[in-house]
C-alpha cells in the first residue's frame, strides 16, 4: 500500500500534502463501491420485482443464478489453473 501511495505521489505533482494520496485512494475507493452498489441495485431490481408478483419464481431465480455463478467459477477456475497451467509444473500465462 505503501508503494501504491509513492506512485500515486510521482503520478499528481500539483498535490500540496502528505495526505492527498490517501484522500485519492479514499475517493477512488468509495466511487468504486458506489458504482458497483448502482451496477448491483440496476441488476437485481427486475428480478426483484418479478418476485414481487410472482412468489414461486424466487426459488427458481436462486437456483439458476446459483447453478449460473457455479459453472461459471468451475470455468475460470479449470482454465486458468490448467489451462494456464497454475495448477502444473509449467504455467504459460503470457500477459495480453
């Protein structure tokens, strides 16, 4: 963390105190959970109203978004462990 504020420092000469990375990195870090609270809220509001009106649709929005985010995880998690090869003895990752 201490190394990020350095950077950050070299990156704004026009700051005038110590603490404006800080205050960077608070401003950064708080827009960032604002913007994916929004991104959350804009996602989950129509499935939310749609159980609203239809009670036994909730189950089945659980279990598809569950079986959705499983698959999805298994995925990364065999692509970029053996597909990459971190799980091996001779990873390939080449930065894109």
């Amino acid at each position: 963390m201490s190394l990020f504020l350095t950077f950050i420092t070299s990156l704004m000469l026009g700051m005038r105190h110590a603490t404006d990375p800080a205050l960077y990195l608070f401003t950064f870090g708080f827009g960032t959970i604002v913007g994916m609270t929004i991104v959350t809220l804009t996602i989950a509001a129509p499935s939310l109203l749609a159980t609203a009106h239809i009670p036994s649709l909730q189950r089945s929005l659980r279990f598809a978004s569950g079986a959705v985010s499983l698959v999805f995880g298994l995925y990364l998690a065999h692509r970029i462990g053996f597909g990459d090869g971190l799980f091996t003895s001779d990873p390939r990752w080449t930065p894109r």
